[in-house]
C-alpha cells in the first residue's frame, strides 16, 4: 500500500501536531482542528512553529530556510496503491486422454488450439477438442441418446458452423438426425470414418474456445493410458494477480482502475475483475487475498507468462476539487491544518483547510477552506 507523505509540522514541543487522518471509508474529509486566532492585523500572535527551521518569533513568522511558491489548482485527484503482481493467463486445465492406443503427435508448450482442431493423435488420429462446460465426455454418444453431454455436442456443432441454429438448437438434449449429419460432416472434415457417432474418446470438451498449452505431459510413441493427463493449458486471455495483504481487502473494489506496468517499462490500463474472499496464509505468517486484473489492452501485455509486474490500483477518485502540493500543509498546534497564503499584496495569511483525496501519484492532496480559490499563491519548501 502506498504511503502519503508527511505535510509539514507546525506544532509546538509539547503539542505534537498529528499525521494525516485516514479518509473515511474509501473517501472522506476531515475538519482542520484550528485552535488559535489568526488575527494578524491585530498583532496576535499564532503559536505555530514551521518546519525546515522555521521558527515561531513574537508577533511575526521568521524562516531561516528557503520557501517556494505553489498555486492552488482544480481537477480530479486519484488515490492509489501500489503492488507487485503476477502477468500471465485465466485459468488452469488437465486435459485427461480417454483414447486408447499410441500416441503419435503432441503439441508444443505455447501453442494455441482452437474448438473444432486435433489436441494431440492416437495411432495417428486425432482427438478433437469441442467447447464444453457442463460435463466431461464420459461416453459415446449417439442417435436417440439425450442428456446435457449431447446439449453441449449440439451447441459445439452449431458454433463450428457443421449445423445451422435453425436446423439444430444449441439448446437442444436429444441426439436426433440433425445431430448426426452435422457430425458426420466434422468426421469428414477431420479424416475420420464417418459413423454419425461419437466413441469415446474421439473429442474431448474443454470449457474455453481456445487454449493455450502450458505442459505436454504425454509422450510421442508410448501408450495412450485412459484417463492419464496428456496435457496442461490456460485459457488464452489475459490477467494479472496480485496478492493483497488482507488488511487491505475494503481499499480495493471490483471495477477499480488500474495501470500496469511491464517488464519493459511500457504501461498499459486495466481494471480489477475480482477481489478474493478468502485469505491464504503465506510462509511468512503474513494473510493475503488474490485480486485478479483484466487488462484494457490484452494485445499491449505481449505473450510473456508469469511475468513479473507491477500495479498501480486507482482506489478512488475525486473530481473538479481545489487540490495542492501535499509539502504546503501546515500542521497547527494542536491539531488541524492550514495553508499559507501570499496575496498579491505581498502579504502573507494562514487559511485553515480540510484534507480530503491524497493523490500519492502527482503528490498533491485535495483541500477546502473559506477564501481559498483557484490561482492563490501557497508557501512550500523549495526543492
């Protein structure tokens, strides 16, 4: 989690003036506690002591260090917190052969494989990979059959465009002769013997519409063992985790904005898909939860796996607000903040403020008080 700089102190030694008070919530304002009189003109004095070596003397306010000038400015404010994350891809499949015989090809780790193409080939014919989320194949299929394993047969046909939706619905459970010609044309297109029926074992369903090999645990020229995994794969769509310490579980929110950046230095957006419910505990005794990332431009992330990046999470947003350099706070004796102001007299004045937003980022926060406008002149340190 990222950290808010310090404002300048200007407390007395026996009233040290407090930190900034986190917002409320995930956004919120706090009051400037203003405990003494500002009445310059009267020649009171304030009882508030500069950093840097600016000290309080009586009845005026005398720097021994250099000061600079900053303007007040409106626009919209983000509060962020950064992270180290994990770029790589959804999900995790085992992709279990029910083929029996010899293996005679595989794939290669990153290959891409679409619904409707061969996974790999036993005693050189293919096993066919169709898009399947409700069951896994357990049993050949064929005419007057019925059942959800047949629903997502029918719908895997349509979508390869081997049947039309008005002549076989997707929807539909029962293995009827629309079903069977429509398989006959795949056995054809993929060189099998054309029966109208699916043994066990010719295709296995996979719930993606491509997948991208990760592990090729079989081995050209052995024997095909029945429920063995042969291969291991990924979806092919992009994603970044993160492991947030669980603390920090209400600063994150689903649809938060993100920037990640690369390996390469490159950034490119994104936005937080899921926060994780449950915490894991890590080696370390530490607890996180698991934030996953969807990027904005999936093509920008490259092909690189398990990469390492980090991430920039927008965790609130705060617009057309008066904001300055975080350095021109002052802290008053006794709690609160202020600005101090130069007018275009050359005159100086403190005008107490409430801290809202804190923009880690640009290094400003966002400010209220009476008589502070767009433009106005405030001391900071000079750099």
């Amino acid at each position: 989690m990222s950290t808010t700089e310090v404002p300048r102190q200007a407390a007395d030694v026996s009233h040290p003036a407090p930190l900034p008070p986190a917002p409320r919530g995930r956004r919120g304002w706090r009051t400037a506690i203003v405990v003494v009189t500002v009445v310059a003109a009267a020649g009171v004095t304030v009882a508030v002591v500069k950093p840097f070596d600016r000290q309080a003397a009586t009845g005026t306010i005398q720097s021994t260090a250099p000061t600079g000038l900053a303007q007040v400015t409106k626009g919209t404010l983000s509060a962020r917190t950064m992270e180290n994350g994990t770029l790589g891809y959804v999900g995790k499949l085992q992709i279990v052969g029910k083929a029996s015989g010899t293996v005679t090809r595989l794939p290669a780790v990153g290959d891409i494989i679409g619904q409707g193409k061969p996974l790999y080939r036993v005693d050189n014919k293919p096993v066919i990979f169709l898009k399947g989320t409700v069951t896994p194949a357990y049993r050949e299929l064929k005419w007057g059959m019925e059942g959800a394993d047949v629903r997502q047969l029918n719908a895997a046909l349509v979508a390869l465009k081997y049947a039309s939706k008005k002549k076989l619905s997707p929807k539909s459970d029962y293995f009827g002769a629309r079903t069977y010609y429509a398989l006959v044309r795949l056995q054809k297109k993929m060189g099998l013997k054309r029966t109208g029926t699916l043994p066990l074992g010719q295709a296995l369903f996979l719930p993606a519409d491509e997948i991208r090999v990760t592990k090729v645990s079989g081995v050209r020229g052995t024997a095909a063992m029945p429920g063995s995994v042969v291969l291991e794969g990924s979806s092919t769509r992009r994603e970044v985790t993160v492991a947030l310490n669980a603390y920090q579980q209400s600063d994150v929110v689903t649809g938060d904005k993100v920037l990640i950046t690369l390996p390469t230095g490159k950034t490119t957006p994104g936005e937080v898909s899921s926060v994780g419910k449950v915490a894991e505990k890590k080696n370390d005794d530490s607890t996180t939860i698991t934030v996953r990332i969807r990027p904005a431009k999936p093509k920008d992330t490259g092909r690189l796996d398990q990469a390492p990046v980090q991430v920039s999470i927008v965790t609130d947003t705060a617009k057309d607000v008066l904001s300055v350099p975080v350095n021109a706070l002052l802290a008053l004796a006794g709690g609160g903040y202020a600005l101090e102001v130069v007018e275009a007299n050359g005159s100086h004045r403190l005008i107490p403020v409430e801290v809202g937003l804190f923009d880690d980022a640009a290094g400003v926060v966002e400010v209220r008080g009476e008589g502070l406008q767009v433009g106005q002149n405030v001391v900071v340190p000079a750099s």
